[in-house]
C-alpha cells in the first residue's frame, strides 16, 4: 500500500513564508502538515530537529 514519498526542495521549508527562515517553527508545522515525509535542510539542520521535537511533543504533528 505504498503510495509515495515527498521529498522538500532544499531548503524549501524556509521559503514557504515570504522572508526566507521566517517564523521557522510555523514553516516546519505547515511543511510536515502538509506531507513532506523528508525535509532538504543542509544547514540548521539542528533547529529543525528542536522545531519538529518540540510540535511532536505539543500534540501539533502526530509521531506516527
């Protein structure tokens, strides 16, 4: 039942808000809510980790 597997631009999670790397954590929700199943992030790749963590821990993104 595989269907398929998104995969981010690199570094496309900051250029979904209109200033690049603006309001991170809120691109980070709206990436992954919107089906990226893996984030292109060469550099800070640490802040995405602290942002994903901290939305899986707040209920925002299901871990599954």
């Amino acid at each position: 039942n595989f269907y398929g597997f998104v995969v981010s631009d690199c570094q496309g999670i900051d250029k979904i808000t209109s200033n690049p790397h603006a309001k991170h954590i809120y691109t980070v929700q709206a990436g992954i809510l919107a089906g990226i199943d893996m984030v292109m992030v060469p550099y800070n790749h640490t802040e995405l980790f602290d942002d994903l963590t901290l939305l899986v821990k707040k209920n925002v993104i299901l871990m599954d």
